[in-house]
C-alpha cells in the first residue's frame, strides 16, 4: 500500500468512499482535540501559568512530537488498536461498520462535552469499533480477546498509578521546597509547570495520535479491498495531520474541558499542577512503551485527584469526581451500543 500524500490525496478525490471514510476519522481526532487533548494543558492554564491561546500551540506542537518520536520509538499502540477487532470478511461492509463506529464515537464525546465532563476518546474508539465489529460478525468473533485485555490492564493502570504518582510527586516535590520562600518559587514553578504541560502533550501525541493513525490507516486500507493490516509505519505527513486536526478542535472547545479538570476538580496551586503533569506524563510513559492503550482524561484527573489526597480527601470535589466516573463508566456500553446500532442502521441503508 503506497502511503505517499500525492498517492494518498488522489484515492481520497477520485474514491467517494475513501473520501467519507477519512473524512470521519478526522472528525473524530478533531472531537479528541476538542474534548480530550484539553486535559494535557488543563493544569498549567487553570493556574494562569500559561494563557489558553500560547497553551494550544504549545499543546499542538508537542502532541505531533510525541506521535513522531513515539512511533519511530515504539508504534506498538497503534498496532493494538488495529488488531482489537477482526473487520475480516466482505470489505464493504466492514468499511460500513467502520464509518458506523466512527459515527458513534462522535456522537458520545458531543454528548459528554455538552454537559462539561471529560470523556475518555480511547474508550470511546475501543468501545464503538468493538460495537461495530460485533454488529458485523453478529457475535463476539469479531474481538480479540488478547488485544482487548490491555484495555483492562491499562483502565487499571492508569487510575491506580496516575493517583499514586501524583500524590507521591507532590510530596516529594513539597519535601524538596520544604524550606524554600514560596514568594520566590512562583517564577520556577511557572516554567515548570508549562515544562509539565509539554510533557502531558507529548505523551497525549504518543498515546491518543498513534490510535487514530492506527484507525486511519484501517480505513484506507479497507477500502482499497484488504481486510488484513500488515505492520505499515505511518507516514510524518499523517502524523502532521492528526496534530493540526486535534489542535484546532482544542482551540475551539476545549477550555470546558479545561474548567472541569483544572479548576473544578481540585484547587492547584503552581507546584501541585507541575506535580499532577509530571505524574501524568510519567504514567502515560510507561503505558506507551510497553504498548498498553490507556486514557490521557484517566491518568490526568487520577493524578489530579492523587495531589489532592496529599492535601487533604475533602480538598477534592468528588461531585465533579462522580459525573466523571459516571461518564467513564457508562463510554463501554454506551458508545459500543451505539456503534453496534448505527453499523446495523447503516448496512441495512447502504
């Protein structure tokens, strides 16, 4: 399969439905910048570290590092999201169910983003192409089991170690100042901060920008009539793409996202909110590396809530805690719901 742009643009143009395919999976990267890439530069702009226009160019920027640099590194997470589902057997179709999930997972993030509460786009993606597939095979013969249980692994992972890192940040960090005059830390820790949310951008590129390559990349595939993904490498011209696609959803709705987990949730000061960026990068890291697909909105808010616990448990609004909880929760069933719906809806239409 040729991955060259000039190659690329001329399917996209003379193929309709290779056209609507990538169409979609861009409208879904974009709702990932709109309601999820928001989390990475929440802390440093809800702190006033950085303002929220230099924060988005920031976050654009470093988000196409982390795809670029993590890819070369380590293309395993886009790998495991390709091979989670089985859309083998008629390609039409399959491209169908795959338009059906992308379809589904736009409609759970506007719905979530409606009501201010962070959803997680990798469970949606995982949710609605599972629903799909499902849909497709009419059983579970159309999931991976062996894929699919790094979802559970990194579910687990990133609540557990993103709250423990951030409260262990946190307090290393306030052992490490112990004695030092808060008046003249402010300037440190303003640059720290806007170094920690870098650092949660990058690795939101190298997490959430390697998905939705791995997806398009299915799609393009699917459409020229291969329903088996080999090992391709996505091209630099791709990753710049889904970098400037998911910064300019950022840019036009993300500062919702950016109340409800930077200021809602937990009052921060500068050092709490270097200490959350940095137990988040730190987390998604380690997750990315041994190729385990986890959710950027997880381990940003677990850390947040893990430097909040190093306070005090009632210095969290666990008000704003459950409306999340509830919208994690409720992203399995609900968007696979919804992509199971809409690929039958669709192939029954077309």
């Amino acid at each position: 399969m040729d991955f060259a742009f000039a190659e690329f643009f001329k399917q996209v143009i003379s193929n309709p439905v290779l056209a609507i395919t990538v169409l979609l999976t861009l409208g879904v990267i974009f709702v990932n910048g709109w309601t999820d890439a928001p989390n990475a530069i929440a802390t440093c702009v809800a702190t006033r570290a950085i303002a929220p226009r230099p924060a988005v160019l920031m976050s654009a920027v470093f988000n196409f590092a982390g795809v670029l640099v993590m890819t070369l590194i380590s293309p395993s997470v886009a790998m495991t999201i390709k091979n989670m589902v089985n859309f083998n057997g008629n390609t039409e179709e399959a491209t169908i169910a795959l338009c059906a999930a992308l379809v589904a997972i736009i409609v759970w993030a506007i719905a979530a983003w409606m009501f201010g509460i962070p959803t997680s786009e990798s469970h949606a993606l995982i949710a609605g192409l599972s629903g799909a597939a499902i849909a497709l095979h009419g059983g579970m013969e159309g999931i991976n089991g062996k894929e699919w249980i790094k979802v559970i692994y990194g579910l687990v992972l990133s609540t557990i170690l993103g709250f423990v890192l951030g409260y262990v940040c946190t307090k290393i960090v306030e052992l490490i100042f112990a004695k030092a005059d808060r008046r003249k830390t402010g300037g440190f820790f303003q640059g720290a901060q806007i170094f920690g949310g870098a650092a949660m951008s990058f690795m939101h590129g190298a997490q959430d920008g390697q998905k939705f390559m791995g997806v398009l990349i299915l799609s393009v595939f699917l459409v020229n009539g291969q329903d088996t993904v080999a090992n391709v490498a996505p091209p630099v011209w791709m990753m710049l793409l889904c970098s400037i696609v998911m910064a300019v959803g950022t840019s036009i709705g993300g500062y919702k996202i950016i109340k409800a987990v930077g200021m809602d949730m937990v009052k921060l000061e500068k050092y709490q909110g270097f200490s959350a960026d940095i137990a988040g990068a730190l987390c998604l890291l380690v997750s990315s590396v041994f190729g385990i697909p986890v959710s950027t909105t997880h381990t940003k808010t677990t850390a947040i809530m893990g430097v909040g616990a190093s306070k005090r448990l009632s210095a969290i609004d666990f008000g704003v805690v459950k409306d999340m909880v509830l919208t994690w929760v409720l992203t399995f069933p609900g968007c696979g719901a919804i992509g199971y719906l809409m690929t039958k809806l669709f192939i029954r239409i077309f």
